[in-house]
C-alpha cells in the first residue's frame, strides 16, 4: 500500500507539471520531475540494501554499495522543499499555485524519504539496538541537512562526491574549519536538520497508533433475566 500510494503521488504531481507547462506554455517547473525522480533513488537503494541485509549468508559488498548509495541520494528526497525558493514576484499571478505545486512535489519526497529512512532504521535496530537506531536517525537528519545545504547553496550533487570530490572536500573543509564566519549556512543547516527529525518522529508515531477497541457490551441486568421489566430512562437522565 504504501508503494501504490507513493507511485499515485508521483504520477499525479507529474500531471500537474505538466498541466501547468501546457496551461502556461512554459518550461520553468520541469525541474520538479526530476528532483522527484531523485526522490525515488534513495527508496530504491534502501529496498536494495534490505534484500541484501534478508540475506545473511548471501550478504556481501553490495549491501554496503546500497546502504552508500542510499546515504548518498538520501538528501534529495527532502530537497524539493527548499525549491519554494522558485517562487519570485515575476511570476505573481501563478504564485499560490506553484506553491502548491511544488508542495505536493516536496511531500512526496519527503516521505519516499522517510520510507526510505525507516527501512534502513530497521536494519540497523537488528543490528545494533532500538536506542542505536534512533541515533541513527539524528545523525542521518544532521548529515542531510549538511546535504541539503550543499545542494541549494553550494550547488553540489550527490555524485559530486565521485566526480568533483576535491572541489567538495575543499568546500566543506572551509566550512567546517570557520563554522562561525558562515553563520546562517550553520543556522539552515541545523534547523533543516531539526525539522527532519521532528517531521519523522511524528510520523513515525502516527504509524505507530493501536486501533482503540469499541467497549464491550454491558452484561444484561437481572430484571431482563428473570422476566422483571426494566425502568426505560430517557437520554437527557443518563
């Protein structure tokens, strides 16, 4: 169910991009399905590393090239929210329905994300512990908001990490060497973090709900059992 339910969100954000492309004739949000499709990436590295994890004797290497991949492209599944950026006053008579747009986009991927995220949490529970996996989770928020930053502000891409690694180790080491003289990149990308968190932690217990039992039925009293008639009260008296 949650699969379908995802894949019904995914195919209907595209929908409504490309409504607006046809309704607007223009381009400037066919960015979203692409970031949507990168949202998919760390669900399908986790389900990957899960079959591996399933799989004891046959674990190898490649669990741990999943389980990496997913670390990897983890961040792209919340950075659709930071694409509200988009929204500018040249484009002020579509505004409240590109924020919609991209809002729907962003909730996607943010929970394809969390998805992704409670797959991994559990094998890390079987791992270690209930506690461990939950530090896990912060730490896993904490990295992405450092990943979300470097997306949105130093314009880095997950491959970035293959491809342009000493450009990206040269960045972040300037960062990480003088944190205060960058102080709002530290703010967003704390509170970034912490609204990651958050947002899983309550949709973790929103899954975690029991189903309330309706009461069980009163036993019959004794006047219904000897054949006495019983006193009928009416609503307001009760």
């Amino acid at each position: 169910m949650p699969m379908l339910a995802l894949a019904f969100a995914s195919v209907v954000c595209v929908g409504l991009v490309s409504g607006r492309i046809l309704w607007t004739r223009n381009v400037r949000y066919c960015f979203l399905i692409w970031n949507l499709l990168l949202a998919w990436l760390p669900l399908v590295f986790a389900l990957l590393a899960q079959e591996d994890f399933q799989r004891p004797a046959a674990r190898n290497w490649r669990f741990a090239v999943w389980a990496g991949a997913w670390l990897l492209f983890f961040p792209n599944a919340p950075y659709i929210f930071t694409d509200l950026s988009h929204l500018t006053a040249k484009f002020a008579a579509h505004f409240w329905v590109d924020m919609m747009l991209i809002l729907s986009c962003a909730l996607t991927g943010l929970v394809l994300g969390f998805v992704s995220l409670y797959l991994m949490q559990g094998i890390v529970n079987r791992m270690a512990s209930r506690a461990v996996s939950w530090l896990f989770v912060a730490g896993i928020a904490g990295l992405s908001g450092v990943g979300v930053w470097l997306g949105r502000f130093q314009r880095f891409n997950s491959w970035d990490v293959v491809f342009r690694p000493v450009k990206l180790y040269h960045d972040v080491g300037f960062k990480i060497a003088d944190p205060l003289r960058s102080r709002a990149s530290l703010a967003f990308a704390v509170l970034f973090a912490v609204f990651l968190f958050i947002t899983y932690l309550m949709l973790y217990a929103l899954t975690h709900l029991r189903h309330i039992q309706p009461p069980t039925s009163p036993p019959a009293p004794d006047s219904a059992k000897t054949g006495n008639p019983s006193v009928a009260l009416p609503l307001g008296a009760v």
